[in-house]
C-alpha cells in the first residue's frame, strides 16, 4: 500500500456539494446541517434528488440512477471544492458501478467525506480516482447536526488540517501493545467485508493500518465478517488495526472478546475504542495517509496532513 493523492482543503467561501447516495435524508437535519456549513462560511448546494424516496424500497434515497447522477455531477462540477454525504444507511453499492470513473478522474481532486455505508465509496474512490477521502460526520448526520466535538473536528480536518495531524483515542487502549507505521485504509466492517470480490476491493493490506468500526452487528456477526477477512487473505501484512465504535453490537465485553480473538493472532499492534465511526463525537479519519499507530498511547500521528 502506499500514500494517496491529497485534494487541497477548504477554504472560506468554498462551494460545497451536498448528496445522498445512500439511504434517504430527513428533511430536518438536512437543513440544520446546511445552516452549519453556511456557518462556516461555506457554500452548500444541495442534489437535486437528495430529498427522493425509491418507491416501495424506501430505505434508498430515491432511484440509483438518480443517487448516482447526483454524485457525479457534484464531482464533475468545477466550482465544487468538496462532496460532502448526507448520511450512510445502505445504498451505496448499488450507485458504484454506474458513475463514470474516466469523467470523474478528469474532474480532478477534491474532497468526499462521509462514513458507514460511505465506506463502500471511500474504497471505491481510493481503487479508481487513487485519492484521500475523509472518514467523518454526514452533513445531515445527528452527530454532526448535535454534536459539537465531531463537528469542530471535521471542520479542522477540512480547513486546518495540519492541527489535526495527531488523533487520540477517546476511549480504551491498547488491545495488543506496540507501535506500527502503514497507510490508513478501512472503514465500516460490514461494508468491507460485502466489497469482497468487487472491483473496488483492496487485494491486501500489506502495509496497511487497518480502521474498523461497525453498527448494530451482533458479536457472532462481527465474528463471521472478521473470520470471512481473515479467510480471504485481506488481511495478510496488515501493520496495526485501529478499532472505533461498536454501537448497538450487544455488550461490549462480548465484542471486545471477539475482536481479541480474531485480530489478537494477526502479531500487530491493536487499539480499542478510538472514537470513530458510529459513536457521539466521533472522530474524522483519513484514509489513504502515512501514519503511524502508537497502541499503548493510543495515538494516531499522520506523517502530513490529510489534505493539502
């Protein structure tokens, strides 16, 4: 693995595309997250189907045509500094495969942020455009809209990334002791593990620093989809792992018990509760940067900044 290209960061004043590829947005925190980023001076524009509903399949945000259009046109546009999502849910895997990857490397770099479902992107974006993305809050997201920790960090990663160069873990510690150096890839476990055997896939991670979060997964679930990771080779050479949050997995005891188990024999350092993902203030990661992973700190120090 090596380092992704950076897009440059934001600037005040900076137009900023808003888009749902994924599940559908509520109204009301889509616009609470809008005056946020006008706050910041910031100027959002939003997809013209980011409020859609898919008929009968109403988990997606509208069509996926419709969700895939709305992505590629934010990223086609040059007056667009950065895509930011609505929010995760499921649907991403079905718009992939129907952007234009050749239109939108000609765009040029630029930032896409988001997490959860977004991970499929986030894979996606590193596999054929060869950039950074940003693993952090959704524009109409509950943290971003109520939480002003995850909100200030976002924000610094976007305008100031070099104050956000060292990441600590907000919670626990180390899981398995020791320091690692690697390239930052990851994301939502379940999302991983479903791009298994897709084109956007990682082959492996040799070199890599491992980031992984989940929601809602059950203890065995998260066992299965590790195992499955393990079994396929992804793994093989991966440098230290990283784990956020694990809400609504059942106890954590039981999680951490089968994070130990599964990620314990791999020989590297491991960190637990780091403070992204699916968690109150939860962090903004990047992925695709050199870094190095300090388990017993429980820190994260990136050899530049995230974005240029």
């Amino acid at each position: 693995m090596r380092p992704l290209l950076r897009p440059p960061r934001l600037a005040p004043g900076a137009r900023v595309a808003v888009v749902a590829p994924s599940g559908p947005v509520p109204e009301e925190r889509l616009q609470a997250g809008l005056d946020l980023l006008r706050g910041w001076d910031l100027d959002p524009v939003v997809g013209p189907h980011v409020l859609d509903r898919h008929g009968e399949l109403s988990y997606l945000a509208g069509s996926d045509a419709d969700r895939a259009a709305d992505l590629q046109r934010a990223w086609c546009d040059p007056s667009v500094r950065a895509v930011l999502c609505a929010r995760g849910g499921y649907g991403a895997q079905r718009t992939v495969d129907l952007l234009d990857w050749d239109a939108m490397r000609a765009a040029g770099p630029k930032v896409l942020a988001g997490f959860s479902d977004i991970t499929v992107l986030h894979q996606a974006f590193a596999a054929r455009l060869g950039l950074v993305t940003l693993h952090g809050p959704a524009a109409a997201g509950v943290d971003f809209v109520k939480n002003a920790r995850a909100r200030e960090h976002l924000r610094a990663t976007l305008f100031a990334p070099e104050s956000v160069r060292t990441l600590t873990a907000t919670g626990g510690g180390a899981l398995v002791p020791g320091r690692a150096r690697g390239i930052t890839f990851g994301g939502c476990l379940s999302m991983l593990t479903s791009d298994l055997g897709t084109p956007y896939a990682l082959p492996a991670a040799r070199g890599g620093l491992l980031l992984l979060e989940d929601v809602g997964e059950p203890a065995y679930r998260v066992d299965r989809m590790l195992t499955q990771l393990l079994r396929t080779g992804l793994l093989d050479g991966v440098a230290g792992v990283a784990l956020g949050s694990w809400t609504g997995c059942g106890p954590y005891d039981g999680v951490r018990a089968v994070l130990a188990d599964r990620l314990g024999g791999l020989g590297v350092p491991v960190v637990e509760e780091f403070g992204f993902g699916h968690c109150e203030g939860a962090l903004t990661v990047p992925l695709g940067v050199g870094a190095e992973l300090d388990a017993d700190a429980g820190t994260l120090t990136l050899d530049e900044a995230a974005l240029r």
